[in-house]
C-alpha cells in the first residue's frame, strides 16, 4: 500500500492527457484490445521505481482490485499481453515523455558549472550491458558474447541525461557520434575513443566546441605557445596543427593543453577548438565529463537495466527509456 500510494504521487508527474497526446501522435493504441499504452508505461515504470524485475511479480500487482491502482487508469495486466506490448508498442511514445519529463526536470533541477556558457555543455559517452547471446542474438558483440551499449550525453549545467541511443555493442562509438547533431555553440566533452577529426572537423565547421584527450600517437606541430601558471599543474597551452596521417583532415589549428592533475598526479593532454577560454577552465570542462560516468553508474545500481523483461531489441529499448524516465522523476 505504501508503494503504491508513492508510486501514485510520482506517476501524477506525467498528466494523462499529456501521455495521451503522444499516444495519439504514434497511433500507439491502434489495434489494442486489452492492454493500452498508459497501462504498459505504468507497469514499466512501477518495475522500475519498486524493484520488481519479472513480467509475472508485475502482473500480480496490476491484476489485483487496488482502487488505487484504478483510479490512475491502469488496467489488468497479464504476462502474455505485457510481453508483446514490449515486443512491438512504438519507442517514439517513450521517447517523447522522456522528453516532456526532462524539460520539468531541466526547470526545476539547480543549476551547477558552467551553467552561464553560452550554448549547452554535454559529456558525452557510452556504457555496456552484457547480455545472453542465446536469448538475444541480435545483439551479438564477439565469439559468444552478446551486449549492448547506452549512448547518451549529461548536460553538465543540470546534470541530467538530454537522450539515449541504444545499439549493439559492436556499433562503435564515434559511429553514433557521427549521427547526432547539436546545436551552434554547444560545448561537446569526449574521451579519446571518440577522437575522429573528420567528425571533428565537422562539428568544427557547424560551430560546436569539442574538448577531449589527445591521442598518443597523434603528430602535430606546435604554432605559438601561450604563458601558464603551473603552480596550478598547467604545463603548456599551445595552438598547434596536425600534420601526417588521417589527422590533415582536420582543417585549421587546435589548441592544445598539458595539465598536471594534482590529485591523481596523472599528466593528460587535452585538445580543443576553443580558444577563448582560461587554461583552467578547459581542464575543469574536461574534468566534468565523470558526471556521465556517475550517470550510468547510478542507472545500473538504483535502476533496473541488467535483466530485461523481453528478449526482442524493442523491449530491451523500451525498458531502458522507461528507465530514463525514472531516473528524471
């Protein structure tokens, strides 16, 4: 009783007629006899929010006569019919509450660094989940191995997730990367399994900032160096080119950044296309990009994203949105 009087206080969050108009929008109740889209979200998001981690402890709850349950609109949920809604309801319903709760969440979440840059300040990355390649061959990653990763970006200033792409493990990272679009202005913070400088060199002609680890073998010459303080651990801050290889496809010049961490005593090297800002700032951007680490860290302690209720690409996808969601509210 107790969980579902939380659980109804926070599925309120999400107005009905809102969830409605999504529904509506991607024809998501066509066809549906027995199982309508609110009642399907509503039984993820309870898995979710409560613990319950299989399709039959979720059917005993919505199966019983809680008043409660009914007066949010959530009917009878059965094990067959909630197996196939996750195999086939469509994701652009989820996707499109993912966004509605993110913009309260972005409202109502306080700000931290770099909320006064102008544009928005992502860290982006990936995480792996290993699955069985038995139960789920089209996620086949090596050998007989099977996983899938989460692709997703953290807006620093709210740290909050602003989306996620899911894909098979084997679908590398600057592949993804390549695909997404971000707007004049946004600062984008990378690690070096993203470094691509003809994706660069793109997000460089659009006007979207990048700040990531330069690579060890990377070959570059060094135009002009600037003066650094380093009692703060900076080495040298350099506008360079780079030179040889597939790297002369990168147009123009970098800047490029040598710290010495004072609490790890690591020595990185960052690359960037921004010049405007203090050696200092640069460091902190990149020191941000743990936020995302945190994020998947906490989605896969607090949240339920290791045992999927469906074996099929659109359950596992489903769930992991519905966790999004979670994660928001």
């Amino acid at each position: 009783m107790g969980q579902s009087s939380v659980f109804s206080q926070i599925v309120k969050l999400i107005p009905r007629s809102t969830f409605q108009s999504f529904v509506h929008r991607h024809n998501g109740d066509r066809g549906v006899r027995t199982l309508d889209c609110w009642t399907w979200f509503g039984a993820l998001l309870f898995g979710q929010l409560t613990g319950h981690n299989s399709i039959r402890a979720i059917e005993r709850v919505f199966a019983s006569t809680d008043s409660k349950m009914k007066r949010l609109g959530f009917g009878p949920v059965r094990k067959s019919t909630l197996a196939d809604a996750n195999a086939s309801r469509p994701l652009d319903i989820l996707e499109d509450t993912f966004q509605y709760v993110l913009a309260r969440a972005q409202k109502a979440s306080p700000k931290k660094q770099f909320f006064r840059f102008q544009g928005q300040v992502l860290a982006l990355d990936s995480s792996m989940i290993q699955l069985c390649l038995n139960l789920y061959p089209w996620a086949h990653y090596y050998d007989k191995h099977g996983g899938i990763k989460m692709h997703t970006a953290i807006d620093v200033a709210h740290d909050l997730p602003t989306f996620v792409v899911v894909t098979p493990a084997r679908v590398h990272d600057t592949a993804v990367a390549r695909q997404l679009r971000f707007s004049k202005g946004t600062t984008v913070i990378v690690d070096r399994g993203y470094v691509d400088w003809n994706w660069m060199n793109g997000l460089n002609k659009e006007k979207v900032w990048f700040v990531t680890r330069m690579k060890k073998n990377t070959k570059f010459k060094v135009v002009k160096s600037q003066p650094v303080d380093r009692t703060r651990g900076h080495i040298c801050d350099q506008v360079v080119y780079l030179k040889g290889g597939i790297t002369h496809r990168y147009e123009g010049v970098l800047r490029r950044v040598r710290y010495n961490d004072p609490d790890t005593g690591k020595r990185l090297v960052f690359m960037t296309n921004r010049f405007d800002l203090s050696t200092q700032t640069i460091c902190d951007l990149y020191k941000s990009r743990w936020q995302v680490e945190l994020f998947f860290k906490t989605m896969k302690q607090q949240l339920r994203i290791k045992k999927f209720l469906g074996t099929s690409a659109n359950a596992v996808k489903a769930q992991i949105l519905v966790a999004l969601i979670a994660y928001l509210l």
